[in-house]
C-alpha cells in the first residue's frame, strides 16, 4: 500500500502535562488533522489510572489509517511518549499531512532526545 508511517520515540519531554492529559491539546490535534485534509472517524482514549492525571494511550481512526499516543509520564520511564502516525495515500498523496501531524506532536511534547524514528515509505 501507498503510504507513510512514522513511528517514534520521545524522550524527556518538557511538555509533562501533555503525557498526563490528553484533553489539554486533543481539539487542535484533531483540527491540525482536518487542516491536512484528513478524515477522522473517531477517537478513543484510556487512561492508567485517574483520569487528566495518569498515564495513557489514546488513538485516532482515520479514513486514511490513524494516530496513536502512549505516553510514560514519569521519571523512571523518562518522561516519554511513543508515537505512531500512518497515512494511506491510495487516492492522494497525504505523506505532507504525516509529517504535519508528526510535527505538531513533536512540538507539543518538545522531546529533549527522539529515539527509534523511522519515516517508512510505502511507494
């Protein structure tokens, strides 16, 4: 399949709310992914532990695959969050829009090391 997939690793983020509440930054997530001319189906997200104040993994379905977060938001696992963001591009070209999701979440969390980055190419 046509595509681009990113997956990576953020490592002591400075943004630490952003790994405890999704909430926070969710509405311009989604606007960022409308703004690529992207469909988004539907989202869900589960927290470990107190809602807005844990942990947790949360993924958005699109019509052109999806976004996935899980975050590790404390210090013995390095303030981190693991990323994932997947565009088909059967009927467009949406790698541009990848990116900008990609970006919008690095600058988000602002990661002070990135570990395990992969832009893998499906053309």
């Amino acid at each position: 399949m046509k595509g681009l997939h990113i997956i990576s690793d953020f490592l002591e983020c400075e943004n630490n709310k952003y790994l405890l509440n999704h909430s926070l930054f969710f509405d311009n997530l989604i606007q960022t992914i409308k703004d690529s001319e992207m469909t988004v189906f539907s989202h869900s997200v589960h927290y470990f532990g107190e809602p807005h104040n844990s942990a947790y993994t949360g993924v958005i379905v699109l019509g052109e695959s999806h976004v996935s977060i899980h975050t590790f938001p404390d210090e013995k696992e390095h303030y981190a969050v693991t990323i994932d963001v997947y565009t088909c591009s059967l009927t467009k070209d949406n790698g541009q829009g990848c990116i900008r999701i990609y970006e919008y979440l690095k600058s988000l969390y602002s990661p002070k090391h990135i570990q395990n980055e992969n832009f893998i190419r499906r053309y």
